[in-house]
C-alpha cells in the first residue's frame, strides 16, 4: 500500500504559523532584554565618569574657610554675655543678618533623631560664634532670644527645617522667627538666579564664588554631642555659618533683573 502525504489542514497550519511568529517576537524581545540591558551598563558608565569628573572639578577647586575668631561657648554663663553682646552689636543696624547652621549626631533609626547639639552663628568675617549646647544640657533662655530677635535676619540653608527642629527639640516657639526674620538661601538663590534647582550650601559656594566647602564625612557625620568639640569640628562649623553669610551677600547685592 501506498502512503501519500496528507496536507494538514488549514486551522493546524495556522496555529504553526502563529507559533512561528510567537517564537520570532520572543527573540526580539530577548534581543530588547539584550539592547536595555546594555543601554543601562552605558548609563552607569556614564554617570561614574559625570561623578569622578565633578570629584576631580571639586578637588581642584581653593577651599573656602573660615580664618576669623572662633568662639567656642560651652557654658551657659558665657552664652548669656556672648547673645547680649552680638544683639547690642547689631540692634542699630539697618539689614542686620546672621549666617546660621546648625549639627546634631546623625543616626540611622527612623523616628530617633538626635537633638541640636550645636549652633553656629556668623556675624561676618572677624567671629563666629559656636554654641555647643549638649555641652550646656539645654537651650539657653539668651541664645533662643537672640534667634527669636525679628530685627536680626537669620541666613542659611534649609534654616526653617532648623528651625522647626528647635522648636521639637526644645519646645521653644519658632513660628514667628520663621514667618518675619529668616532667609532660605537656597529659595533665595532662584528667586535671584532665576532657577529652579534644590540648592546646597556647597553648591551655592561653588557657583557663586568658583570654591568648595569641605564636607569630610567624618567630620560631617561626626558625634557633635561629645565635649569638647575637635578643632576639625569647631572650623567645620565656623566655615558653613560664614559661607551662609557670604552667599546672602552676594545674592542681595545682585541686580534686580528688569
């Protein structure tokens, strides 16, 4: 007997069919995998070059640093006379200012932040005034009069986050300083720049004056509660309240665009 070849029938090919086409689209679509895949590994090899590029253009940048007087106060007898003095100083001043910063010990426990352990303030070049007050086991009636004085404007960088963070701290009322007496420096600098961008204390240095600000983590990231406070920690904390004042100054002084 004889066997002729059937022909399949017209749904079975089909269904070949389709299974033919299925298996192309999986290949593309590890061919797709293949090409993401790569693209990804191109962009963090870009994004590596972009960093070490800017690493490389930060390092070579001069340091901005303070070289005035640092005024270490851990006493709150000392801190009393050194408000009173910085306030008499600047009550007659027309666009009296401060540059303000302020540290705590970082932790990494969500819902266990530490307490300010220090306060910066810069009145210009010649003094900055570091107030350690986990040294002095509280907040200092005169230091909190001092920022809560609405005559004095008070500079910095995310200065109402700081500022929010006293009044949980301490339990001492900001909500006045914040409405009437403090410049964000970094909302100030887009309303002068005409920009739009999340600026740093650091970055502000940088393209306001070509500088860098050191940021050595260790420093940084240091136990700021610990008495008494390292050298390192002393000019740390001097250089950011005087960087505060210099970038104030030079984003009021700019020309008022047309």
């Amino acid at each position: 007997m004889s066997c002729k070849k059937r022909s399949l029938p017209a749904w079975m090919s089909l269904s070949n069919g389709n299974k033919r086409e299925s298996d192309q689209q999986q290949g593309g679509d590890g061919d797709t995998d293949s090409v993401k895949q790569k693209r990804k590994i191109k962009e963090a090899k870009l994004m590596k070059a972009s960093m070490d590029f800017d690493k490389v253009l930060q390092d070579s940048l001069q340091e901005l640093k303070f070289q005035g007087n640092i005024v270490y106060s851990s006493y709150k007898s000392d801190c009393r006379g050194l408000c009173e003095d910085i306030e008499l100083s600047l009550c007659d001043v027309e666009g009296a200012f401060i540059g303000f910063d302020m540290e705590w010990p970082v932790t990494y426990e969500v819902g266990n932040e530490s307490k300010t352990a220090v306060i910066q303030i810069c009145m210009g070049p010649a003094s900055v005034y570091v107030f350690h007050l986990s040294a002095m086991g509280c907040f200092p009636k005169a230091l909190q009069c001092l920022i809560q004085n609405e005559k004095i404007l008070k500079v910095g960088v995310g200065i109402e986050s700081d500022l929010w963070k006293l009044d949980r701290d301490f339990d001492a009322p900001m909500l006045s300083t914040i409405k009437n007496s403090m410049v964000d420096l970094s909302k100030f600098a887009n309303q002068k720049l005409k920009t739009t961008e999340t600026w740093s204390l650091e970055g502000l240095v940088r393209h306001l004056f070509h500088k860098r600000l050191s940021k050595d983590p260790s420093v940084r990231k240091g136990d700021w509660s610990r008495y008494p406070l390292t050298e390192e920690q002393k000019s740390y904390a001097a250089s950011d309240a005087y960087a505060s004042c210099l970038v104030y100054e030079k984003l009021r002084d700019k020309e008022k665009p047309a």
